[in-house]
C-alpha cells in the first residue's frame, strides 16, 4: 500500500496539471544581444514601464511565451533619456509643429536594480562595430562621481553592461559568454543603416556590404564560443519607418546646390523632423525620391544578404544551429498591408505615423508592435527547432496599448517640424542626439551611484 501510494505522488508529480505551462528547456537561460530594439527603447527613451517600456519589448515578450526567466536591466522613471510625449499646446486636439517633445528637465533615469544581474544585454545605439567596444565600469562610475564628462554611448553600457559593478571592462559579447547561455537572440545592424533613412540619403552608410558581412561573421563567431543556438535577424528596410512622412502635395518641388528646381512626387519621402524655414521648397537633398529609396533598398538586401552567408558559414563551421529570422520580410508585409484586427478588410495598424507600429520617435516600436517582431521571431524559432511557442494574440495587445488608438493620429501625413522646436532636425542624427541628452542628464546619476551601488566611495 505505501509503494502504492508513493507510486501516486511520483505519478502525479510528473504530470503537470491541465493549464500548467511547461518552461521551454532550450530558452532556459535566454540571452539577448542587439540594439535599442530589442533594449525595449521607444517613443525616444529607455524605461521600464512607459510607452511602450521594457517590460513590452520583444524579447520580453517571447520569454513570457516561453515560460522562462528574462532578467532586464530597468530603467527607473523618467527614463534614460526621458521618452517623448505629445503637448497639445493650443489644446486644439490635432498633432502640431513642435509639440512631439521630451519633458523639461535634465534628470535621467537610473538601474531599477543595479545588484541584478541580467541577460537582456541589448544596448541602443549599438551597431556592428561598437558592439565589440568595452567599457571599464569602475572609470564610468567614477566619472560620474567626480561630475566628469562621460559619453552617452558609455553611460547606456554602464547601466547595462557595468552593474553589477565589477573591476573588469565588459562589452556585450564578453558579457554573453560569461552567462552561459542556451539560446542567443540575436539582432543587430539596424544602426549601422539607419542614418540612410533619418538623412534622407543612401550616401550616408560608408559601410560596404563586404565589410559588413565580415563584422557580422565575427561577431557571430563569438557567439558561437558559447556553443548556444541562435535566432538571428536580419534588417528592415529603412525607408518604411514612420519617421518618414509622404510629400503628398505639400512638397511638389525642391531645390538643387545649382539652385534649379526638380519636381518631387506625392510619394517621396521627407523627414517629419524638416525645418519648417525650408518648405516649401527644400533642399533636394533633404527629400528621398524613388532613385534613393531603391539605392537604400541595395544596401539592405545586401547586408541581408551577408547575414544569412555568416549564419550559413558559423553554423557549419562551429557546429552551431541558427535560425534566420526574416525581418526585413515581415516589415514589408507591415508596410504592404498593414495589420487588420476585426476581420473587416480594412488595416486597423499601418507603419505610418501613429498607425500604431511605431512609437512617437517614429523609429521603435510600440507595445504592439513589439508583439508583432515577437511573432515573427518565435514563428522562426518553432519552424527551426520544433518549439511549440505560442503567438501573442495582436488585437489584445492593442487595445490594451494606447499608441495604437491616439486621438491625435493624424487623417493624412503629419506636419513637418514635428519634434523639439521645430527647428532642427532632431532624426537626422537620431542616436547622437540621443546620446547628447543622456550626457546632459549623467549629473543626475550621482546620488543614484552613491547610493544604490552601496560602498563603493
């Protein structure tokens, strides 16, 4: 009777109960490599909670439909930097110039839990060559100490790299092997394209795809050291970001260096950023027609397609299964199609300003569309290694997600001059920018490090 019994409890212990989720072994230990896209930025900041935050990004996303742990480094209120908000100033209920804009103030956020350790690793800004950059966090931290200038670049990887504090330096891809991992998300190279988009100019990336593709190959190659699997994505097409808005008769003609006007068609492309003193004749280099926008799109197939020759040579030669992860692919069908909720044959989510896809920065993704990037990756992942990941249910993300149902979305294209003061163009160097605003607020920090990383002045 008691081997009976004892035979019960061991039966009964080995089953699970109907409802219970069973943690996918192979995402156990998840760790994630990239950019601001997979750090959860959005809306132009990186907070834990927000519009959307870092609790909504993709990865988190995906782990929460694994079933598995995704420790990530949060960010504290107002956000590193603070995100962008809409200011109806006039209280007319309509988007304006100038009234997509960051709160006022210097202050910054800071590591909601600087003792935790975390295996989100990605870090906005990056791009193929920093992503092998150390820090030495003990010098950041005591820089901020000392009220020393400290780069944006290494203030984001000090607060996400650097904490723990520890003596030695640490780059994303040390910082990924010391972890052990038994799955790599893995996408980056957005920032080493974006600028074609944000400048309105295919010149802007210097970059050959060659060279590229030999960044991309080592860097896979060090990830390989862990002997992990891999889901790695490639790029998006740039120009379908919704930081760019249609001419659409507002902008009929621009002008060359020779002063000559050129005719601009109701399709091409402008920065919703352009300085207002421009129009309505613009520089025609501030105007991205169908010539640049198909140039734009070479350089994307093109890194594309050095991405899937390193995934194809790293895991034949360090015996490594990964998994191509289509992205550019998804994005067009985005942009093509859009998404429709309610099955009435007319997209209720689109990739344009306010569609619901992108933020208010117009580059990263909302909530939502977190959801959808989410998808896409566990879609590759359960074709290529027989995972049985469930797909996050869009249309109940979005309504739960106030960017897809904005009062403000705009009937047409949105005006230009959108962001700061309208005067500058605050996209045409995104991250620099960025980065800027980061410095400006690393003062803040310095209570915060005395603080919260006790003993260690």
């Amino acid at each position: 009777m008691v081997l009976t019994s004892l035979g019960v409890v061991v039966l009964l212990v080995a089953i699970p109960r109907a409802g219970w989720a069973v943690p996918s072994a192979r995402l156990r230990r998840l760790v994630v490599v990239g950019d601001s896209l997979l750090a959860g930025f959005s809306s132009g900041g990186l907070v834990a909670t927000g519009r959307a935050g870092q609790v909504d990004s993709a990865p988190a996303i995906l782990a929460r439909r694994a079933h598995v742990s995704l420790p990530q480094p949060l960010m504290d209120g107002p956000g590193v930097p603070p995100q962008l908000a809409i200011f109806d100033d006039n209280q007319n209920g309509a988007l304006d110039p100038g009234e997509v804009r960051r709160p006022a103030g210097a202050r910054i956020g800071f590591r909601s839990s600087p003792e935790r350790r975390v295996r989100n690793l990605a870090v906005p800004g990056e791009d193929t060559a920093s992503v092998f950059d150390r820090i030495a966090p003990g010098d950041v931290a005591g820089a901020i100490v000392r009220n020393d200038d400290v780069a944006g670049r290494d203030l984001l990887k000090f607060l996400i790299l650097g904490l723990p504090l520890r003596t030695s330096s640490v780059s994303q891809l040390s910082r990924a092997g010391e972890l052990h991992p038994s799955f790599l998300l893995v996408w980056i190279g957005n920032n080493d394209v974006l600028d074609m988009a944000t400048r309105t100019d295919p010149a802007a990336v210097q970059l050959t795809p060659t060279q590229f593709g030999a960044r991309f190959h080592q860097l896979l190659d060090a990830l390989a050291g862990s002997g992990a699997p891999m889901a790695v994505a490639n790029l998006p097409d740039v120009t379908g970001i919704a930081a760019l808005r249609r001419a659409a008769g507002e902008v009929t003609a621009c002008q060359t260096p020779s002063g000559a006007l050129q005719p601009v068609a109701p399709d091409d492309l402008l920065s919703l950023d352009l300085d207002r003193s421009l129009l309505p004749t613009p520089p025609c280099g501030k105007v991205l027609d169908a010539g640049k926008r198909a140039a734009v799109r070479a350089t994307i197939v093109a890194f594309n397609a050095e991405i899937a020759t390193a995934i194809a040579d790293i895991g034949a030669r360090r015996a490594v299964d990964i998994a191509l992860v289509d992205l550019q692919g998804g994005f067009d069908r985005l942009a093509a199609n859009g998404v429709d909720l309610d099955g009435n044959g007319t997209p209720d989510l689109t990739t344009r300003y306010l569609g619901g896809i992108f933020s208010l920065d117009g580059i990263h993704p909302t909530h939502t569309g977190n959801a959808l990037i989410a998808n896409i990756f566990i879609d590759a992942i359960n074709a290529r290694f027989g995972e049985d990941l469930l797909p996050m249910d869009i249309a109940r993300v979005a309504r739960r997600d106030p960017l897809t149902r904005s009062r403000f979305r705009p009937a047409g294209e949105p005006p230009f001059g959108l962001f700061g003061d309208g005067t500058d163009d605050e996209l045409a160097d995104f991250f620099g920018t960025t980065f800027k605003r980061v410095e400006l607020g690393a003062r803040s920090l310095r209570d915060d490090l005395r603080h919260d990383v006790f003993g260690l002045f």
